[in-house]
C-alpha cells in the first residue's frame, strides 16, 4: 500500500494484511504438529489490532479442547488457541485450530465398520 494514502487513513500508516499475518502465524505453529493431526480448520478467527510494517510478532498455542469426532469413531478432534503478540506483547490476532487426530489404539475404519455391523 501507497504510505501516503495510508497517512489518511484510520491507522495514519501502512499495514500488513490480516491474512497474511494468519498464515505466517499459523506456520510458525508448523513444527510443533503431531505428525499423525492433520488441519481440520479454522474457528473464531479475529484480527484484534493491526500490525505495521516492521513489527514483530510471535505466537503461541495451547490445547483449550479434545472431542469426538462426530462421524469418525477412529478419530478425535483437538482444538488448539492461538495468539499472535506483536513486540509490545500485544495481542493481535487469535483464532482456533481445529486438528484430526487418530485416537491412541484405534482401531483400523475397516475393523470399526465391522463392530458396529
């Protein structure tokens, strides 16, 4: 974005997208995934406050939820919260990560088909 047109905005300066500091945050996440999850989604996405140019961000992620899956006895879903700060520990960003995940012990689709017969 143009600075200039930026100094007469709402933020007087320019700003990187939201979009763009999701999904840099979300792959700062990126090496602490169980190999055996795979992204499910996203749920209660919110851009808090902007981030300028130059900012600094760091994220962090905690379980806040595991549940079932509602079709998939094999599997579960884990639900993880994330916060990106800026430099100033300011929240600026948050959402949900909804992971799949075979459950410890669980049986192959094949094999859950069969009991349930």
């Amino acid at each position: 974005m143009d600075a200039e047109w930026c100094a007469t905005q709402d933020f007087k300066r320019r700003i990187a997208h939201g979009t763009l500091i999701f999904s840099v945050g979300i792959g700062m996440t990126a090496g602490a995934i169980n190999p055996r999850a795979m992204s499910y989604g996203y749920d209660r996405l919110r851009f808090i406050k902007p981030v300028f140019i130059g900012d600094t961000i760091a994220v962090s992620a905690a379980i806040k939820e595991t549940r079932d899956h509602p079709k998939r006895a094999e599997f579960g879903i884990v639900v993880e919260a994330i916060e990106v700060t800026n430099q100033h520990k300011e929240v600026v960003l948050v959402c949900e990560h909804l992971y799949l995940v075979e459950r410890r012990g669980a049986m192959p689709a094949a094999e859950v088909l069969r009991t349930r017969s």
